[in-house]
C-alpha cells in the first residue's frame, strides 16, 4: 500500500514534552576543520563540519491523495470511524542524510554538529548519513496521523564564543510534515527541519516507511538554534539534505 505527497506546508506543530535523550561515548570525528576539530576532541565524537555537494532543494507544492481503496480499508478497520485503538510503534529507525555542503556553510560561522547516541553513521556521496532507534509513537500513513519518536541528540556548538545547544527527543511529526527536537529550557518540542521534494510512505503488513527527497530549516528552529548560539548561521528554507524512516506496529 503506497501513498505519496510533495511540499513543505505544514500545520501549526503540536508540540510534546519529552526528558532529554543522554549522550553515548563516541569514536573519532569524520570530517573536521582545525579549530573545531579541537571542540570536538574536548566533547568526543563525529562531528559534522565541512565538505561540498549540490543542492537538493526541489521545489514543490504540497498535496494530499489516498486512493479511494486505501480510504474504504481505513474506514472499514474503524480508524477513520474511530473505533479501532491507535497503533503503537515497537521498533523503527530515522536516518538524516545531511549535505556535506550543509555543514561546510556552518563551519564557515564557527559552527559545529556533534551527533549523539546515534545507531551508525556514515559518508557517501556528499552527504553524512546518522541514523537513530525510534523508542515509541503512533504515526499512521493510512491517515497521515501520529508521530515517531527517536534516541540521540544533536549538539550544535560555536567555536568562536563557546555557546552550545543539544536537541533531544527526536521527533517525525507526520501530521505535520517535520522533524522536531527540543532542550532542556525550550519549553516543548521546537520544529527544526521541514520535509519537502517528493515524499513517499508506504505499508506492508506491520511495517510502515516514510521519505522525503528534501528537507529544510524551519523558521522557528532556525531562529531558535541562532538564538541559543548568538549567530546567525541557520538560514529558514535553506535546504539540509534528504530523509527516511521506518517503523513497526
């Protein structure tokens, strides 16, 4: 059962609250410039510096479709006639692919991103790929409903005044077409990127997969992010990479 839609419109995000995800011991850094080579040395783990690739913006417009069929099931089972009790996500994984581009601008502002507790990382054409576990939720493609959420954190830092933000409580807002995060003084979950280009989710049997082509920095995460570091590195709409997630009911 395949269901797909394309943009970057969004509703106003239902935010959660969540206790901050705690950090893990990491291996060496992948790609690193000198002086935030050495923040990171201190802090310990992969950090996301600088490199180069295209951007991948696509622009699009959003839209909404499922086939009649998929909407007669839905009703049938009693989702849509709200009969049936929401489905709880067991097992699952998000994985980022960020443009190696992405991060080469923000090293050019003294900014640096440390992934934590992260499942594996790798590189491979221009983009640094971090996956993490989901750890619960109820997101539903059959309605394009509910939420995933994820171990880990990203710790962004400035080298030049030596500020740092750590986002945890990862979030895929599927209602709402973003990925959220939120720190210990944020008050909730702060959307930080938005899903855009052609995305596409799919179900078989208990296993359910979403991807979008595109993502870009949300207003509200990127004034959030500048704020908290004192720069004004974080650009709204500016394009960070690509997106994919799988989870199991």
């Amino acid at each position: 059962m395949r269901a797909e839609r394309t943009g970057t419109g969004r509703i106003a995000p239902n935010r959660r609250s969540r206790p901050p995800a705690r950090a893990k011991e990491q291996t060496p850094g992948v790609i690193a410039d000198t002086g935030a080579a050495a923040h990171a040395a201190r802090l310990g783990g992969h950090i996301l510096i600088q490199g180069e690739t295209s951007d991948m913006r696509i622009p699009a417009k959003r839209a909404i479709a499922l086939p009649a069929a998929l909407l007669s099931a839905v009703a049938l089972t009693g989702v849509v006639a709200g009969t049936a009790d929401a489905a709880v996500v067991s097992s699952g994984s998000v994985t980022l692919s960020v443009n190696a581009s992405f991060v080469s601008q923000l090293a050019k502002h003294g900014i640096g991103l440390l992934p934590q507790d992260y499942s594996s990382i790798s590189c491979a054409n221009g983009q640094v790929s971090i996956t993490y576990a989901a750890t619960g939720g109820d997101a539903d493609i059959s309605t394009f409903s509910g939420s995933v959420s994820y171990a880990g954190a990203i710790l962004g830092f400035d080298v030049k005044n030596g500020k740092s933000v750590n986002l945890g409580s990862l979030l895929f807002d599927l209602s709402n077409d973003q990925f959220d995060g939120q720190t210990a003084t944020s008050g909730g979950e702060v959307p930080l990127l938005d899903l855009g280009g052609t995305q596409a989710g799919n179900i078989n049997g208990s296993t359910e997969t979403y991807s979008a082509s595109d993502l870009t920095l949300d207003q509200a995460g990127a004034d959030y992010v500048n704020s908290a570091l004192g720069t004004t590195a974080f650009v709204s709409g500016e394009s960070v990479g690509s997106f994919s997630t799988t989870w199991v009911i």
